[in-house]
C-alpha cells in the first residue's frame, strides 16, 4: 500500500516524467517513484523533515524534495529541479524551449528545441541537424522518416518578443504546444 502524499509531472527535453513522494509520517519511510520506478527508499528515519534528491530522465536532471513542517503535524512537499523550485523551473522551461506535438505516418513525434543549445530532441533523443543561415534568419535542418523539416528563426523586431521559432514539416507550419 503507497502512502503517495505528492505527484509532479516534470516536462524535459526527453518528455514528461512523473515524479510521486510516498512518505509514511508515522515510519518516516520516503520513496520517490520517477515514471513508476523507484529511485529512492528509505525505511524507518526518525527525522519526519529533511529533503531526497534524485534524478529525472536519462540526461539526470538532478531534483530534491524538501519536506517541511506545516500547522499542526501536517507536512508540505516542494520539489526542486536543478536548484529552482518546482514554479521557477517551469516558468524557465517555457523560456529557453519551444515544443511541437505532431502525427506522421501513424506515429507520434514530440519535437523540443533547447533554444540555448539549438538542440532538438525527438521523442526523448537528440537528433542530428543541420544549420543554415537564410536572409531573414536561420534554419536548422532534420528528417522524421522521409519528412523534410526544419525550424526557422526569425527576430520578432521586437526586443521584449526576442525570436521567434517555428517547425516546418513537409512545407507546412506545425502550432507550437503551450506548456
């Protein structure tokens, strides 16, 4: 029987990862379950708070989980991810990637650019690009099967918007999915 007290789903590069803390507050055992695997167990602490720390996906995002006292013997459950809260990371997410979700061929593809980087990942992996500067920007070049795609930069002309990035496939604009 799990005594799950907090569930996180963590959006990396590689794809969505579910995070689930069972802590017993009576044993003070802590297990962390990363996609159904467990990570960390510990039986028997004596210590209720403190925190647990463990990696995320196959590129070992390192995260931790605070467990800090609330009113009364309530416990609270943060989690942090690579140094920033659980909010922070997230709102940094959505600025340094951009993601597509598409369908080709009967098959799901999930593209991320790492926008620091110029990395794109398919489906969990690196992929293997080309890059090419155009007269109105850049375009990084890759193939999904016998589909031609590339992901074209072009400066917004507004400081604030910064660039704009957008996947082509097959001469056709895929939306971008919001986080």
């Amino acid at each position: 029987m799990k005594d799950v007290v907090a569930i996180w789903d963590v959006i990396l590069s590689d794809g969505v990862h579910k995070i689930e803390f069972e802590h017993g507050t009576t044993s003070g055992k802590r297990v962390v379950y990363v996609d159904g695997k467990e990570e960390v167990r510990k039986e028997w602490m004596f210590q209720l708070l403190g925190k647990e720390t463990f990696c995320v996906g196959p590129a070992k995002t390192k995260a931790t989980i605070h467990i800090l006292s609330g009113k009364g013997y309530v416990f609270k459950y943060t989690l942090e991810i690579e140094g920033k809260s659980f909010k922070k990371f997230v709102e940094n997410r959505s600025k340094t990637t951009n993601t597509w979700v598409l369908h080709l061929d009967g098959k799901d593809f999930r593209i991320v650019l790492e926008k620091n980087t110029m990395d794109v990942w398919c489906n969990g992996k690196i992929i293997e690009t080309a890059g090419e500067f155009v007269d109105d920007g850049t375009e990084t070049h890759f193939s999904l099967g016998n589909h031609d795609c590339y992901i074209k930069a072009v400066s917004s002309g507004k400081r604030r918007e910064g660039i704009i990035h957008t996947l082509i496939v097959d001469n056709r604009e895929i939306p971008e999915l919001t986080q």
